[in-house]
C-alpha cells in the first residue's frame, strides 16, 4: 500500500519532471531570484522585487502573466512585427516561461514553508484569483489576458 508520503514524493517528481517548477539548482542560481520585471494587475507592487519578496499569492499573478506573455510572443513569432525578427520573439517566450517557472517554484517553496512569507506591509493579491497551471502545449492565444 502506498503512504501519503511517497504519493507526495511522486508527485513532486513529476511537477519537477514537468518543467513548470524551475529546480532548486536554478532558484539558487543566477536568475533565481532576479528582480521581476513583470507588473500584472493583481501584483502592481510586484515589479522590481525579488520572487523571494513576494507572498505566493503574488507570484501567482506573476506567475499568469508572464504565461500570457510567452503565449503572445509565440504567437507574434509567426508573423513578426517590423523592427523584430522570429528568434527574438520566441527567445522573450522563452524567458518568460522560465521566468514563470521560477515564479512557480518560489510560489511552492513558500507554501510548503521553505521560505519567508511576504515582508511585513506588502499587499497581496487574493488567493482566489490564483491561477493553476497549464498543462498543455499551448501558452494561452494572445487574444486572452490571463492575468
């Protein structure tokens, strides 16, 4: 019979393994722990803070727009505005999903109690407006704003 722990082992394994969550290997790394330079509706505050700064509820927000910005870029890949080319739009994609990633694996390392919550005096977004992670290939049309 499998114990609650090893279901919570697997499932941690597969998050891992899913590429949503950035390792602790890259939160300890260079870009881990970068200043956001995202400021979705519900996290204003966010932008120019630290993931580490940020309560997870705040790096939800920031964790949905910069999902909808990669879906954006992709899709503005195939057919690129004058002044920017293909591979610069899908490098910005990139980099927001890693930049989500890290968000996403800040937001659950707070929560399982790993790390400080948000410092003392700082807003949070809702809990209710966080948003789950998707699962499939597609980042969202660029015509939703998820955030």
């Amino acid at each position: 019979m499998t114990t609650l722990d090893e279901v919570v082992a697997r499932l941690r394994r597969l998050e891992d393994a899913s590429g949503l969550f950035a390792s602790d290997q890259t939160l300890g790394g260079e870009y881990g722990d970068k200043p956001l330079r995202c400021a979705p509706r519900d996290a204003p505050h966010a932008k120019g803070m630290r993931p580490s700064e940020l309560s997870p509820e705040d790096l939800d927000a920031c964790v949905s727009f910069l999902t909808w910005q990669a879906g954006k870029d992709r899709k503005a890949a195939e057919n690129p505005p004058e002044g920017k080319t293909r591979a610069d739009l899908l490098k910005y994609a990139g980099y927001s999903r890693r930049d989500a990633a890290i968000c996403r694996a800040w937001a659950r390392r707070k929560r399982e109690g790993g790390a400080s919550s948000a410092p003392a005096g700082v807003r949070t977004a809702s809990a209710a407006r966080a948003v789950a992670p998707s699962f499939d290939e597609d980042d969202g049309g660029a015509d939703e704003i998820h955030f």
